[in-house]
C-alpha cells in the first residue's frame, strides 16, 4: 500500500524538488505584489508630503506679501496729520494695490485712544481671496496745545 501511494505521487508530478520550485514562485509573486503595495503606499505618502508643503509655501509667500502690503499701507497713515487720522481720508482708509499685487486689497481704521490724548490706535487688513493679513499698531501725535519742547 505504501507503494502505491508513492507511485500515484510520482504519477502526478509532484516531485519533492518541483513542489518546492512552485511553492518558491508563488512566494515570490507574493513578495512582488506586497512589494508594489509598499510602494505604492510609499508613494502616496511622498505626495501627500510634498504637496502639503507647496501649499505651505504658497501660504507663506502670501502672508509675506500681505504682510509687506499692509506696512506699506500703515507707512501712507503715519505721514497724516492729527486732523487727517481723526478723519482717515478715502484714499488712504481703502483700496486696492498697483499690478503686480492688484489680487491685494487694503482697508484701515483709525480710532483715537480713550486714555492718552494723541495715541492713535491703526488697524489695516490685506484682504486677498481667500485670507487676510491684519497689522495693528498705535501712533501718537503730539495734541495741539500740549506742552512740548521749547515752550
């Protein structure tokens, strides 16, 4: 009996050596096909990395000019009188920026402090589509009639 089932194995093909050559080969489409997985998923991971760091560039290139913009709209306020902050002209209170920044808009506000005659509280905003980069400061303007030097 132990004979015959030998033989119908050797009938069959299924020599020790051969069903260790096959076995190697489905192993070996299974590493290829887990290979390409990790690869895969490595690759999606990279994107994934590196397109959230344009879009990080992007917002910071945008904050820096914004940022510019706005200090470039604050300089226009500081050269103002006392009389042209307490009524911020059109001109300067809003508006858009010159090409290449003309994506870029701008609005200021200007209130007086409630505590310290002459200090000015200056907020401006540049707007674009999709955010806005504010920049508040305070200036302070010597009230007319105050002591000053040389009186």
């Amino acid at each position: 009996m132990w004979r015959a089932s030998a033989r119908s194995g050797a009938r069959r093909g299924a020599s020790p050596r051969r069903a260790g050559a096959r076995a190697r080969r489905g192993v070996s489409l299974l590493e290829a096909v887990a290979a390409l997985a990790i690869v895969g998923a490595t690759s999606a991971s990279v994107l994934a990395v590196t397109g959230a760091g344009v879009r990080t560039a992007e917002r910071a290139r945008r904050a820096l000019e914004a940022t510019a913009l706005a200090q470039e709209a604050l300089a226009r306020i500081t050269l103002l009188s006392e009389a042209s902050l307490r009524a911020l002209p059109d001109s300067v209170g809003a508006g858009t920026f010159a090409t290449p920044f003309d994506e870029y808009a701008w609005q200021a506000a200007v209130r007086p402090d409630a505590t310290i005659p002459g200090l000015y509280r200056v907020e401006v905003a540049v707007t674009w589509d999709g955010g806005t980069q504010p920049l508040n400061t305070a200036l302070y303007r010597r009230p007319a009639g105050a002591p000053g030097r040389g009186q």
